[in-house]
C-alpha cells in the first residue's frame, strides 16, 4: 500500500500540473502531525551546516534566569513581510539549481520558518513547556505583507508585548547560503537583557554579537532571533525532500526544545523521549491547539 507521504506527493504534484498552487504549509503540518499523533517521531543525522562564522565575536552573557512555566512565543521570521524588502531568502536550491519555490508568493525560507516554528511549538507542548505559535497571517492572507513595522499584528509588535509581560519570545530564521550568510546561531534580544535560554542555544547553534548589524528590529524589541542553519545543501535537501522533511523538522525541533527546556530546569524524564505521545493537530488557523487566535488588540496577543 502506498504510504500517506507518497500519496500527498503525488496529490501536490497533480496540483503543480494543473497549474494549482502548492499545498499550504499549514496543511503540511497538519499531516505531519497526524503521524507524530499516532506514536511515530522519526528523527535523522541532520548536518545544519556551519555554525556562525561571528560566534568569537560573542559580546554577550545570558543570565536573566526564567520561571519553568515562563510562556514562550514562537514566531517565523519574514511572516510579515512577503513581497517587499527583508521577504527571506530564497534559498539555494531556488536560486541556483532551478527548483520550484516551496509555495508560490512565498519565498522558502519563510515556508520553513513556518513549518518549523509549529514543530517546535507541537513537540515543546508535550515535553512541558508553556509555549504557543504566533502567525500575523493566519486569519488574513493580506498580513502576509505590513508595510508598518509598528503595527499591532506584526511579529515585532506581538513579540513585543509579550517579552513586556514577561514572556520569552524567540523567531524562527533560516540564514541565506552561501557567502550571503553566517551560519546557525543566536541572535539574542537586547531589551529585558539575555537570558539562560539565549546561552544555552547558543551553546547548541553558535552565537552572534548582541549589536548584530546595528541591532536589528526584533531583538532591539525583546525578541530573541535563532538562525537554525544556512537554507543550502545538506539542510535543504533534507527539508524538501518528502522522504526525509518529517525526520529533519523533528530533530530540528528536538534539538530546540530540548535546549529550552534544560535551561528552563525541566526534569529530563518529561522531555526525553524517543515516540512522542500523541499530539494535538494543526489547524488552518494555525494555531496547534485549533483555537482561533486572540485580536492583536488584546492583551492575550502578546
């Protein structure tokens, strides 16, 4: 019998043919959490490539020390900002060897940050941790592009609000290849200080200066920024590749939450398991519980 990946492989191809869009990365996840759901968490050697070069330019030390149940927000990078300036990387296989982008409109690293940023969310909820997915563009397409980077909705000013209330939020980014990029590592908020979360990723994923290009916009907000690697080679062809992108969003994932929930303090009993018990679906909405999400002019949306 077919498997369930063959079958949706063979269902997108149909839809490229036909001149459809690609599947919604929502829809993806969704799949793919059906299968954790019912027991499987394959995992793979996944090399994400180097670490970043400016890792020895580490200016930085994280002490601000969390509470176990502190809420942790995930976002992906670039959600908020397709079609103009800062829109992500397209990505090597994109640009250099002919692929197809992931989804069209969509430049593939921000597919990936969706993707992955909901993994991480799926697994950190049943390793223990107090942690929800933010995506501007969940009810509205339109969100997918806000030219005001002040405004309520975007990743800044959500991620914002949320490290004001005491939370940790974290953006889920993937580095351009080749020279373009630095490699995988931490990219770490500047306002409310560092905290142990930000050292122990980047003891795990290397490290760049806290004034990274000035300070960039998110981590001048409070938001933490995590480059998982460079979208080029090994990590990529992992990642579009149906046969292996399953495995690669998990060990990425289980790499992540991991290394949270050891700074948080978690006992390793609760998140040290090899089958995931089962798991809560994705929704359209995004959300993984299936709850639609708060208005970005409420207090919960941060």
């Amino acid at each position: 019998m077919a498997s369930a990946w063959a079958i949706a492989g063979c269902f997108a191809v149909g839809l490229a043919l036909a001149g459809i869009s690609r599947l919604h990365p929502l829809m993806v996840e969704a799949h793919e959490a059906e299968q954790l759901s019912a027991g499987a968490f394959p995992t793979l050697e996944l090399n994400t490539g180097p670490r970043s070069r400016l890792s020895h330019r580490k200016n930085w030390l994280g002490k601000v020390r969390l509470a176990e149940h502190t809420e942790i927000l995930v976002l992906a990078g670039h959600a908020d900002s397709q079609a103009m300036a800062g829109a992500g990387t397209p990505g090597d296989a994109v640009d250099n060897q002919g692929a197809m982008p992931m989804q069209d409109g969509m430049r593939d690293e921000l597919y990936w940050n969706l993707l992955t940023a909901q993994r991480i969310v799926l697994l950190g909820r049943q390793r223990g941790l107090n942690i929800r997915f933010y995506d501007p563009a969940a009810e509205d397409p339109a969100l997918r592009s806000i030219l005001d980077g002040e405004d309520p909705r975007t990743n800044w000013s959500v991620g914002r609000r949320h490290s004001e209330q005491g939370g940790y939020a974290l953006e889920i980014h993937y580095d351009a290849y080749g020279d373009h990029g630095f490699g995988s590592g931490v990219i770490p908020r500047v306002r409310f200080g560092q905290t142990v979360v930000d050292e122990a990723l980047a003891a795990e994923f290397g490290a760049f200066p806290s004034d990274f290009r000035g300070v960039l916009g998110a981590p001048e907000r409070g938001i933490t920024m995590l480059e998982i690697g460079k979208l080029e080679g090994e990590l990529e062809h992992s990642l579009r590749d149906p046969a292996t992108r399953d495995a690669a969003l998990n060990t990425i994932a289980d790499r992540v939450v991991r290394t949270i929930a050891t700074a948080l303090g978690i006992p390793q009993p609760q998140f040290a398991t090899t089958v995931s018990p089962p798991l809560p679906l994705a929704s359209p909405s995004g959300r993984p519980d299936g709850l639609p999400y708060p208005s970005a002019a409420s207090g919960d949306a941060g």
